[in-house]
C-alpha cells in the first residue's frame, strides 16, 4: 500500500535548529559586561578576556562570522590594553559600540 493520509512532508525545508545572534547581541554583551564594571576596569578586563574565548569557540562552530570576531576583538584589544581612564572614554564613546566600527585609519584596504 503507498498511499497513507497521514505522510510527513519532505523535510528539505527545514528550519536550522541554530539560531544565530546578531552583531547587535554580541556587542550589547561586552557593552554590558563593561558597564557592570565601569569601576572595576581590572574586572571588566578578566570577563572580555573569557568572553574572547567564547568568540573564538562560537566562530570555530561557525555561529560567528570572520568580519564580526574581527570587529569583536578590535573592541577587546582598545579596552584590554587601555588605561583605567581611557577605558571610561571607551565607554562613553557611543560610536565604539555600533555595528561597523574600525579604528581611525583602517577603513581603507591595501588591495588597491
């Protein structure tokens, strides 16, 4: 018999059981992480240098992208090795948290 009523449809549509952050959600993650610590730079210090560990876990899965752990690590860098008191100026700088932000000077390639 090959008919039956009840047949489960072709599964090639199927929804991917990852759902995927967006460069949004990770940054908001280090942004809260430092905030929490505004006072405790030292503090905020230790958790982006465990957070860049799970960066670099998530993009060897391939849940993150090349281009967002780059921009991910740019951040990490300029507060990692900053002083307590640029590490304020980092904070504030509303321009540092978007999506898209590179250090003066490196927008432009060397490809040409």
């Amino acid at each position: 018999m090959g008919w039956w009523p009840f047949k489960s449809k072709a599964k090639a549509n199927r929804i991917p059981d990852v759902i995927l952050r967006d460069t949004r959600s990770w940054l908001t993650d280090l942004q809260e992480a430092c905030e929490r610590n505004f006072d405790a730079p030292e503090e905020a210090r230790r958790q982006i240098r465990q957070m860049a560990g799970e960066w670099k876990d998530a993009n060897d899965k391939g849940i993150m992208a090349d281009s967002l752990l780059e921009g991910l690590e740019l951040r990490a860098y300029r507060l990692i090795n900053c002083d307590d008191e640029e590490f304020t100026h980092w904070l504030d700088n509303l321009g540092f948290w978007q999506p898209g932000w590179r250090p003066p000077g490196t927008r432009d390639t060397d490809d040409s």
